[in-house]
C-alpha cells in the first residue's frame, strides 16, 4: 500500500516526529529495536500523543551500548510488529513524518511495512520533514559546510541552546527531534 497525497491528505502543520532505534545502520542488514513518536500540531508538542515502542524478537547483541535496549527488555516489553506498524500507521495518519536524518526512519519503517505487510510503504518527499536537512541548509547559506558531526542532533540542538538529553532513546530522540524543528522554524 503506498500512500500519497491524494490517498492520504496532509493537515497542515500536522507531524508526526519519529525516531527508530536499530542494531545497525542498513534496514537490510539489521533489525528494529524500538520506535518512538511525537505528534506536533503547528508549534505544539502533543505529549499525550506520545508513543514507545520495542520491537519483539529483535536480537540485539551489542547494539545494546548504544541505544540501551536489552535482550531483556525485549523480551518483557517486545510487541508485535504488526501491532507496532498499525499503531505507527494510525498516529502519521493525516501528518507529514519529522525525523533527523529521516532516511533511518524511513528504511527501517518501510522494511517494518514489507514484511508485516509484504508490500512496499514510500512518503512522497513532500511528507517528510528532515531536521538534519533543514541544517544543513542553514548552515550552507550562511557559508559554513558542515562535517557528519555538526549534524548530530545533540551538537544542532546544542547550536540552538536547547537542553541536553540522553541520546539514543526512540522517544527521547523524537521529542528531541520536535523541539529542534520549533526552533529551526521559528
């Protein structure tokens, strides 16, 4: 099922900010440990629409010391990915996806699709919102080229004096990603 423009209408200023966390870089390579999410709607961040995920059945192994989700955790609070995809699918409903770095999220969220639903899942690049991109930009215009780090989501939102959080965390990394698009934006 691919959804577009015309099969899905945007509200707008409606995003949905999402964060994957993962057992490696490549969706084909590696799996999806949890997924966090956080509606914004215009310049309010929606925390009773918050969402945490851990996927059941991943193998995490030593991915484990980056994102701290054990083989433990996803043992007691693994949910199905059938579960985790219609939920997902139900909050972007209406919403454009916000991430950093977005291509992650939309790898790992479009294999999650494939093999729940065995049929590709792809956004229109008009219904997604890429922090790591608006930087970028940014930062081009005002004639600094960034290097991979001075795109990490806790140097730019340091950049722009908002607080430190842990990194690493789905939901965290969500909200993370939402405030730093209020003040990309503002």
């Amino acid at each position: 099922m691919l959804f577009g423009p015309k099969k899905r209408p945007l509200i707008d200023g409606a995003l949905l900010a999402v964060d994957v966390e993962t057992t490696g870089l490549k969706p084909e390579r590696a799996q999806l440990v949890s997924v966090g999410w956080v509606p914004v709607d215009g310049r309010v961040i929606d925390l009773s629409g918050a969402e945490y995920f851990v996927a059941a059945g991943a193998q995490v192994g030593e991915s484990a010391t980056l994102h701290g989700v054990t083989d433990d955790d996803v043992a007691r609070l693994g949910r199905d990915p059938a579960d985790i995809l219609d939920a997902f699918l139900a909050a972007l409903e209406g919403r454009k996806l916000l991430a950093h770095f977005a291509q992650m999220e939309l790898g790992f969220l479009g294999t999650l699709h494939k093999d729940v639903r065995g049929t590709p899942w792809a956004l229109h690049g008009s219904e997604v919102v890429d922090t790591f991109a608006l930087e970028r930009r940014h930062m081009e215009r005002m004639g600094t080229y960034p290097r991979g780090e001075d795109l990490r989501l806790a140097r730019v939102r340091q950049r722009y004096g908002l607080p430190a959080y842990g990194n690493h965390n789905a939901l965290t990394d969500a909200i993370a990603c939402a405030e730093l698009y209020l003040a990309l934006t503002s």
